[in-house]
C-alpha cells in the first residue's frame, strides 16, 4: 500500500490540483475537522457499501481517518476488492491538523 504526508498532499491541494479523498471517521470525527472528500466510515467500506465512490476504482484514492490507522484497514480492503491505486494519509487528521497550525505558527 501507498503512503502519502501531509507535506505531499497539502501543496496539491492547495494548487487545486483535483484529489480523491475519501474520510473513513464516523460522523461526529468529521464534523469536528475535515479536509473534503467523500464521506464512507469505515464500517460501511468494510460492508461495500462504495456506490458512491465506484467510478474511482482505477483513479488514485487517498483514504484518511483521524491518526491513520482505520484508513489502513480501509485501504487493504478496498484493494483486495479491485480499486488500483489506494494511498493512506501518514498520521490521519491528528498530524495533519497539528502540521497545518505549525505551518500558521
């Protein structure tokens, strides 16, 4: 499986360059911070319920959850289940809402 850091991703969103994300927190997680990107906790990846997101399965998906480690869960499955190119955010939300105050200072 791919990895990818918030040093790595930030400028290609910030660049508006388009991105797969897909968050795979529970609701109250994602209300409290988020970055974008499609919404599918993990529970309902692990039951295929991915009709949302079907039509990414040859593009690339970055899958992040609050440290990083339900989105490694995530991106196995989504492998053995076809999708091509799964990457998961080093560190989830916690390092990437930590990196981004540092980057404010």
């Amino acid at each position: 499986m791919n990895t990818i850091t918030f040093e790595e991703l930030k400028p290609r969103m910030d660049s508006g360059e388009q991105v797969n994300l897909l968050d795979v927190r529970e609701d109250h997680e994602r209300a409290d911070y988020n970055i974008g990107g499609a919404h599918i906790p993990l529970g309902k990846v692990q039951m295929m319920q991915l009709d949302d997101i079907e039509d990414w399965k040859d593009k690339e998906v970055i899958v992040y959850c609050r440290s990083g480690n339900r989105s490694v869960v995530a991106a196995m499955f989504m492998e053995q289940i076809g999708f091509k190119n799964v990457v998961n955010l080093v560190g989830g939300m916690l390092n990437w809402k930590e990196k981004e105050e540092q980057q404010h200072g």
